[in-house]
C-alpha cells in the first residue's frame, strides 16, 4: 500500500478538476515511465539510489516523460520529498487507479499462437461485449498451455486454458471426487 504522502500528492494530481484529457496525458506519462523503469536497469538504479542527486534523476524524469508536465511534476515532487522508493513500490497501485478514473480496463491474454489476427479479433470483441470498448488489452504467446486462452483483466486471473482444464481434473481426481 503507498504511503500517505505518495497518495496525497496522486490525489493532487489527479484532482476532480482535471480533464480526462489530462488524466490520459498524465495516465501515458506514467505509464511509459513505469515501462522504462522496469526495463531500463541503469535508469533505475540511478532512480532509486541515493548517491544519484534529485538533479540528475529530475533530467532523467523529464526526458522519459517529456510529453506531459503534470507527470514530470508529480515525478519530480515525489522525488523531491525523497518519496520515490514508495511510488515505485506502488506503481501497479496507481497505474490501476488511473485506469479506473478513466474507465479503462487492464486485459493480458494468453493464448497458444498470436499469429492468428483473425483469432485475436475475436477474442477482442468478445473482451469487449463483457467489458466495454476502452481496453487495453496486451496478447502474449505460451504454446505450453496446449490450446485454450488464459486472462488477467486487472488483478484478477481466469485460466481457460486447456492445460489449466487438465490440471483441474487431476485435482478433482487425486481428491477422490472423479474417479477415471
């Protein structure tokens, strides 16, 4: 869970008087830091080390999030108060609140092959009919769960997955409650 201080200046952020407009810049914003700041190691190092003065993390801030100044001066305030560690610890946390102001759902489906565009249209509009047009749906490939497609919309996990179908009757079989 964030600290106070991290969450009170989110608030200020994302205050009621902000557009949607602005929280979507502000939303992309983070999200590319985030993106960054996972994949980049040297940055963050330099982000989260304390020998590393605020300047030179500020210069990093502003050219990953170049784009939207209510997201640099978020950054560059939490930072200020020495409060990064705890934003970072809770990034997922405020990626999702964002998401949610902005009515946005969070969807990574798993399937067998993502060659198939055909394949992948469908199971996009069928994510869309159950929850809405605004998604943000990432497809990754795992051809070890047989056939089948597994979901985390948000923080929820849905395992339709052939693999996961096989599992399950194991479990059922080895409590006595099937017998083959």
């Amino acid at each position: 869970m964030p600290s106070a201080t991290v969450n009170d200046f989110f608030i200020a952020l994302t205050s009621e008087n902000s557009s949607k407009e602005n929280l979507e810049k502000v939303y992309i914003g983070l999200s590319h830091f985030v993106d960054v700041f996972n994949n980049d190691k040297s940055i963050r190092l330099c982000l989260i080390n304390d020998i590393y003065p605020s300047s030179v993390k500020n210069d990093l801030i502003a050219q990953i999030v170049s784009d939207c100044q209510s997201t640099r001066k978020f950054l560059e305030v939490i930072i200020e108060f020495n409060l990064l560690k705890s934003f970072i610890e809770s990034r997922e946390f405020f990626l999702k609140k964002l998401r949610k102001l902005l009515g946005k759902v969070k969807i990574e489906v798993i399937t067998i092959n993502t060659d198939e565009n055909q394949k992948l249209d469908l199971i996009k509009s069928n994510l869309e009919e159950i929850w809405g047009k605004n998604l943000e749906l990432s497809f990754k490939e795992d051809s070890t769960i047989l056939g089948g497609i597994i979901l985390q919309v948000e923080d929820k996990y849905f395992d339709g997955s052939l693999l996961g179908k096989i599992s399950e009757l194991k479990k059922i079989n080895l409590k006595g409650e099937f017998n083959v």
